[in-house]
C-alpha cells in the first residue's frame, strides 16, 4: 500500500528524501553508516532546494540503520 503523506522527491546515492504532506517536513533517510565526501556534497543540494522552499517547516534526519 503506498503512504500518500510520504512523497518521495529525490533519489540520491546516499539517501532518499520524501516529502510530509501532513506536517510539511523533508525527510531524509540514509542508506548507509557512513557519511563520506559524496553524502555532503548530495546534502548540499538538499539544502540549496530547502532555501527556495520555505514552506518547507522542517527536517527530519533517519536511517535505514539503527545508528540514528
């Protein structure tokens, strides 16, 4: 069954991002345990995104992994 509040809205090597309709947050959710040179760079441009979107309230850091 797909999560109609949860959109996805990028795709990235390191991480997935999906929208909350209901709470207008970001959420991104990595894939790995690690955070390298690639994972900065990819967050980089989330960010930049995030500054042309102010009705963007929030942001919601996650894993895949238990680590966060």
């Amino acid at each position: 069954m797909i999560n109609i509040n949860m959109l996805p809205i990028f795709d990235y090597t390191c991480f997935q991002t999906y929208l909350k309709r209901d709470t207008k947050s970001l959420v991104i959710e990595f894939r790995e345990k690690k955070f390298d040179l690639e994972t900065f760079f990819e967050l980089e441009d989330v960010f930049k995104w995030l500054a042309e979107h102010p009705e963007v309230k929030s942001v919601v850091l996650t894993s895949v992994h238990s680590f966060f």
